[in-house]
C-alpha cells in the first residue's frame, strides 16, 4: 500500500499522539497540529509539551506545526500545500466543566475550529476519510433517563434490554449537556452534514471515557489518569454526587486509533460510531479508587461532595454493537487492569523525570 500524507489535529494530546505514533510507525507521512492549547485551558499540569518531545524521538517522518486550528487562512494554506489522504480530527477543548468558564474559546476551538478543518478538507481534499473525535456528552443526560439498579459499588441499568449500554439511536436534543457537549454537538452534527450533503467520507466518534498513558491528566479532564495522579503523589480527590457509584467505560488509546485505522481504509459518508471500552471496561468511580489504590498501594485521600457535576452521567457504557458490525476485526484489545497497569507504570516514570 502507497503511504498515506495524514493530518493529526490535537497530536500532543492524548489520542492525537497516538494516532502519530500508530500511523508513522506504519511508514505514512504525518503532519501533527497543536499549539499546545491544553496548557491555556488547564495552566500548567495541561502542558502537553513533554508529549511533543517523547514523539519527536518516538517518530521518523513526523511533521509537527503549531497551528491554531481557529486560524481560518492558516488551516487553509496547510491543505493547499498538502495533499491529505487521511484527517483525523482530535483537537478540543475537551472539558465538561471548564467550558463554563470558557463559552466563546470553547465554542471557537470545538464548534468553529471543526468547521474550518471541514471547509479546508471540502476544498482541497473531499475524497479524504475525515474522522472526527466527539463526545459521549452530545446525548447530553438522556443517559441517566434509562431505569437503574444501585449496587453496593455501582450505579448499573436494570432494564436487561440496556445491558449492553447507549447506542447511538439516544436523542441528542432536550436534554442538559453542558456548553462543551453543545459545542461538540455542533461540530458532530456539521461533521454529518459534510458525510451526507457532500458525500465526504466522515465519520463521527462518539467516545466514552478516553484514556492511556500520554494523558496530561487534569482535575477537569482526564479522570482515571488524574486519579493516578492523585494517588500517588497523595493530593486530595474529590468525587462528586451520586456516591462515587457513577459508571464510565474506559478505552485505551491504542483502540481508539485502531476504530479510526478500520474507519480511514473503508470509510462511510456521514457515519456516527459510540467508541469506549463496553461493559468489560466499565468503572464506578468506588470500585477505581480501590483498583488504584491496590495497584499502587497507596491509600487515595478523597472527600466526597454530595453535589453531582451537572449534565453528569450516572451510567455510561458505550454500545459497541454498530462499530462492530461494520468493522469486524475491530475489538478492544485492552482490558482495564492492563491500562491502568500500563498508566501506573508511565505515571511513576514521568514523575520521576519531573
Ligand atoms: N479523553 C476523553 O476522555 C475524551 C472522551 C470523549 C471525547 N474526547 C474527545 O477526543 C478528542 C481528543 O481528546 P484528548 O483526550 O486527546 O484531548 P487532549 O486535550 O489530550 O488533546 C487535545 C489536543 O488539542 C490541542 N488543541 C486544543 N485546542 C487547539 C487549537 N485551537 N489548535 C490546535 N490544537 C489545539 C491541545 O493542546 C491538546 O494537545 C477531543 O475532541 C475530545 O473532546 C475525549
């Protein structure tokens, strides 16, 4: 197969450097874009620097550029001066809560950001596969409308007809998402447009709790790698409503950028795909504080605070059905003790460095 010329957006970011290490490895040509925007949102825990430098050594032929995608000429003049065969769209402004603070950057990065990169891929490159990185939190809390079971350590569906979790038929209107779920609704719901009205090769991923070791874990971002954090350099955790029984399923990376690679080779127009780890992966923030606690030896200090963050989902597990029955040979490959194995070990490292 001819070596593709790939554009990462968000390629210091935790999924973005992934895909840069996955495809490079592979002998395609990637161009990576981030201006290390993480940092703005999230101060310094969010610099992402230290992953632009691992990849640097990690790659052959990466390109890196630190573009804005917000920056309409320059995204333009990129795809003029490069024929893209593949764009995988991974820059975000990636927090629930952050966006509060943040409506109109929010808006810029995720909604109007997305947009330009979709207009540049229309003009230049329509024939590309464009895959675009969205968010479980355009169903907003229509999620927590489906009937629960309490456990002694979880929150789980009672209906049997749930088990497998939120498909992709879950209304998306109606419902409190918080203005980063909105903002994302926006580009998901533009990323459609661009599959159907144009019949560009688009696909939608809608992700579940996303996560790996490049992850710059922050309180507001990054749950299971903040929680490492936490752990082990013994600050304080707080975990929010619903007596720590909330459910979320975990995806590493690696699978993540596998879903895409299935995706780039037979791509369909317009498609939306949940992506997470599935039931298998699934954990109540409870049952992760004792996992990590076990794994690390070290006692968590964490409070609890009887508010729960708005928009928050209570059980979310990621319906793998539709991913898979159009792309067979894809399957989570990582299972949760391996990830939080493999974060543990990339945590300590990374700490010891400084
Ligand atoms: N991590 C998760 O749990 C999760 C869950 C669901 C969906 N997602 C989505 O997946 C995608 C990737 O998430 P992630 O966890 O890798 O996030 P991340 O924050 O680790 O990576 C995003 C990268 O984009 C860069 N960026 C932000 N704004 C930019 C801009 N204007 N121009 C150029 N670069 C910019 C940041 O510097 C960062 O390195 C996002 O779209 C996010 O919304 C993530």
């Amino acid at each position: 197969m001819k070596p593709w010329t790939i554009l990462v957006t968000g390629s210091s970011g935790l999924i973005g450097s992934e895909a840069v290490e996955y495809l490079d490895r592979q002998g395609h040509k990637v161009i990576g874009v981030d201006n290390n925007m993480r940092r703005v949102f999230f101060g310094p825990p969010g610099d992402t620097l230290w992953n632009l430098e691992r990849l640097k050594g990690a790659t052959r032929r990466f390109i890196p550029i630190a573009l804005d995608i917000r920056d309409r000429e320059g995204v333009m003049t990129l795809f003029r001066e490069n024929r893209f065969d593949l764009i995988i769209h991974c820059a975000a402004q990636p927090s629930h809560d952050k966006a509060a603070d943040i409506a109109i950057l929010d808006f810029e990065v995720n909604a109007l950001g997305t947009v330009n990169l979709l207009e540049a891929a229309r003009h230049h490159c329509p024939e590309a596969a464009f895959i675009f990185m969205s968010t479980n939190k355009v169903y907003g809390d229509a999620p927590n409308e489906k009937p629960m079971r309490e456990t002694e350590t979880r929150y789980d569906y009672s209906d049997p007809a749930d088990y497998e979790g939120i498909d992709e038929t879950c209304r998306i209107d109606r419902t409190m998402h918080s203005l980063f779920g909105a903002s994302k609704i926006a580009a998901d719901i533009y990323a459609q447009e661009y599959g159907r009205y144009f019949k560009m090769p688009v696909g939608i991923f809608r992700g579940g709790c996303l996560t790996g070791p490049s992850h710059s874990g922050v309180e507001l971002h990054g749950f299971l790698s903040y929680l490492l954090k936490v752990a082990l350099s013994g600050k304080a955790y707080t975990v929010f409503g619903y007596k720590g029984k909330q459910v979320r399923d975990n995806i590493h990376s690696f699978d993540v950028v596998r879903a895409f690679e299935e995706f780039a080779r037979n791509p369909r127009a317009g498609e939306v795909y949940n992506l997470g780890g599935g039931r298998t992966n699934s954990i109540s923030m409870l049952e992760a504080i004792s996992r990590i606690e076990e794994l690390t030896g070290q006692k968590i200090n964490w409070a609890y605070s009887e508010e729960a963050r708005k928009g928050d989902h209570i059980c979310y597990i990621s319906n793998l059905a539709k991913l898979k029955s159009h792309y067979p040979s894809w399957g989570v490959t990582r299972n949760l003790d391996s990830i939080l194995e493999e974060m543990v070990a990339a945590e300590r490292e990374h700490s010891q460095k400084g």
